[in-house]
C-alpha cells in the first residue's frame, strides 16, 4: 500500500485524544488516526444515502469510474457505468432529434 503525507489541522482535544489512545494501545499518532478514518469511510459507505450521492458524483461526471467502484464496489460501480452510458446515448438521441 502507497502512502502520501497529508498536512492538515486538528483541535487540540483531538490531538490529545490520538495520542492517548497511541499511548494506551503502543501505536503512534498516525497509526491512530488512519485507523480512526477507516473506521469513519467504512460506517459512510455501508450508508445508503452516501453510496447514493457518490453515484451522483459519478454520474455528474464529478468523480472517475475507479473512484467509484472503490467506494461502492466494482460490480456495482459496473452497473451503474452501464446505466450511465445508456443515458448518455439517450440524451444524445434527444438531442439529435432536437436539432432536426
């Protein structure tokens, strides 16, 4: 697995917090707060409503195929670029026919 620095902001308390708990557990900072985010990205994506807007991310054309089928799944994500590309062909007869 790749690993990327990322530089960003916490409270205080939560920094406080993470390192408590790296303390109680014998991991680090970092191992605590990946740990914490998995923790999060897994409870959004068994959640319907989040899956649901990821898709229309993906339909938007806001988001790549890979992106979306690492978060909802690949053969979900495949269902929806199937039901995506018979949109766009319809819109696209729909517009054709418009400028006859």
């Amino acid at each position: 697995m790749s690993t990327k620095r990322v530089n960003f902001r916490l409270p205080e308390e939560l920094i406080t917090q993470a390192d408590v708990a790296a303390e109680v557990t014998h991991k680090n900072r970092t191992e605590v707060l990946i740990e914490a985010l998995r923790q999060y990205l897994a409870e959004k994506e068994s959640d319907e409503s989040f899956r649901e807007a990821v898709v229309e991310l993906y339909l938007d054309d806001r988001i790549e195929f890979e992106k979306l089928a690492e978060v909802i799944g690949r053969q979900d994500a495949e269902a929806v670029r199937s039901s995506k590309n018979v949109l766009d062909r319809g819109e696209d007869l729909a517009e054709k026919l418009a400028d006859r």
